[in-house]
C-alpha cells in the first residue's frame, strides 16, 4: 500500500534548513505522483468494467426485442389460384387460403417453403429444406491424410492396411491362395485416438471415396419415423399484406 500525504514528514519548525524544506516537497510530489497513477489505473479497470456492461445491456436489449417480436411458422405452398395462396403450415397440417403481393406471387410456386406470422399471411420465402439423413453425411473424395499423419498407432495401421488395403490393391493375391478378403473393419475407441484419421489415410492410399456418417442414422428410417396424424383443416387466413 503507497503511503499517504500525512505519511511524509514536513519540515514544520522554522529551524528547518530550506534544502531539507526542498526534499521534504519532493517526497511528497512522488507520493501525490504515485497515488494519482493508482488513481488512472482504477479509472482505467472502471471504463473497461462499464464497456463490458454496456455490450452486456446491447445483447440483452436486442434479445428483449426479438422475444417480443411475433413467432413465424414454417409452412408450404399448396398450390396457388386466382383467389390467393394456399398454404399448408408444418406441425399441424393445417391448411389457409392467404393473400399476397404480386411481386411474392411471382417468386412463389408449389412446393416452396415460407414463413407465416400469426395470421398465417406469407412474410418471406424459405430454402429448400435438407434430408437430415444428406445433412449428417459428408463425403470426401481425395482425403489428404496419409499414414504419416498419424502417430502412435503403429500397430493398428499395419493391421488395417493388411485388411483392408491390400485386399483393394492387391485383390488377385487373395484369389490365388483361395480365401475371401476381410469385408471390412471396425474401429472402437475413445474420442481423439486417430479412428477417423485412419479411415482417411486408407481411403487416400486406395483411391477410395470416405463417407463420414453417425451410426445411428443408418438404422434411423428402419426403426421409427414419427408421422403426422389427424385429419387436417383448411381455413381462409384473414386477407393481409404480405409485407406486414
């Protein structure tokens, strides 16, 4: 802790010496230099404490305002007719005659994805929408990882390449001694061991195309698909202005 003004000891008997008088004003000018340098360093974590409150109180104030901004819904373009635009909103199969703009008009046609607000009028248009099954597959056809990316799983990679690599290069080697060629492996392991790297560095040396894609969403069409239910209702949406 820097000591205070009353700290320094003044000169305050007239036998002081005015040198003495001197040092003692220069103590104390590096004791007020010091105090006011603590004092800008705090003023200094201030600003920087209220900066950070101020863009805390942006966010939230945005977020406020989207909350209170009315929902849109996803919904699907039926078929349009001289009256309006049919629409079908997703979840509840429900079904709205709505009116638009003849600019929309001219952008929309079946099948076309679109938000709705409350009164089901059309607000914008959507993109087309992907096949969750596309969206979790990824498809590399030349992966630039070779084995000598990988290291400490010597032994593992000489395994695979005698199972599986070798089988593709060399397939007349295993017809010759009259044994079918291992169809595959399986790799199992924690996260970060080099499984997908391998895979990667065998579909390199092979010329061969790697599928990255979650084991579940193989069996995921054989399993359970949940289906909407109930009879669907159509209803004529209040005729609005598309852009409101």
């Amino acid at each position: 802790m820097t000591d205070t003004v009353d700290d320094v000891e003044l000169p305050y008997d007239d036998d002081a010496s005015k040198q003495e008088k001197v040092e003692s004003l220069e103590e104390r000018l590096e004791v007020l230099e010091s105090q006011n340098e603590e004092m800008r360093d705090k003023l200094l974590d201030a600003n920087a404490e209220n900066n950070k409150y101020q863009q805390k109180l942006e966010r939230l104030t945005h977020e406020n305002k989207k909350l209170k901004q009315s929902p849109l819904f996803v919904a699907t373009v039926q078929e349009l007719t001289d009256e309006g635009v049919i629409i079908k909103q997703h979840g509840n199969n429900q079904e709205a005659l709505t009116e638009v703009t003849e600019e929309m008009r001219e952008d929309l046609e079946p099948d076309d994805r679109v938000a709705v607000n409350n009164s089901l009028s059309i607000v914008k248009t959507l993109e087309d929408e992907t096949d969750v099954r596309a969206r979790v597959m990824q498809v590399d056809r030349s992966p630039e990882v070779t084995y000598g990316d990988i290291g400490g799983i010597n032994e593992q990679i000489e395994e695979v390449r005698e199972t599986v690599e070798m089988p593709l290069r060399n397939p007349d080697m295993f017809e010759d001694v009259g044994i079918d060629p291992p169809s595959g492996v399986l790799l199992h392991g924690p996260p970060g061991t080099g499984k997908t790297m391998l895979a990667k560095a065998v579909a390199n040396q092979t010329d061969a195309t790697f599928i990255k894609m979650a084991g579940s969403e193989l069996v995921h069409k054989f399993i359970c698909e949940a289906l909407p239910s109930g009879p669907s209702r159509r209803r004529r949406a209040t005729p609005r202005s598309s852009g409101q």
